[in-house]
C-alpha cells in the first residue's frame, strides 16, 4: 500500500509543476481551468475569449493530453 501512495503522490506532483490554468481545444478555443480533480480523474473548464498568444506557454494545455480524464467544458 505504501508503494502505491508513493506512486499517486509523484503523479500529482509532477502534473501540478505544469501550471495547467488552460485548456486548448482545436488550437482554437481557450478554456479557463476552474477544477481539476486527480482522485476522480475529472477536470471543469469554462470557455475564454483569450487566443493562445494571449497566454504563457507553460499554462496552456491541449486537451487531447488527458485522455484519462473526464473533462467539461463549460460555454457561455
């Protein structure tokens, strides 16, 4: 069982170094990230008139990277 905590705990730290504040889609459309949570593997985003320009690179994410997760993206 410790193995397995030691595991998760690497997981989640390694994805929080990321800074995912943003999600692509398309390189199209931008959404906001408003909650991710890594127990259930679920992520809420709300959609942005921003452009990828607009946003660091390190803080923008396609979402086709978290294929093991399940997202809802959320439109005005």
């Amino acid at each position: 069982m410790n193995l397995i905590k030691k595991k998760y705990s690497r997981r989640i730290q390694t994805i929080n170094n990321t800074r995912i504040q943003y999600l692509s889609v398309a390189d199209t459309t931008i959404y906001k990230v408003k909650d991710i949570n890594f127990c259930n593997s679920t992520i809420e985003a709300t959609k942005t008139e921003l452009s990828i320009a607009d946003i660091p690179e390190n803080e923008v994410f396609p979402v086709e990277e978290f294929g093991e997760f399940r997202i809802r993206l959320i439109n005005n």
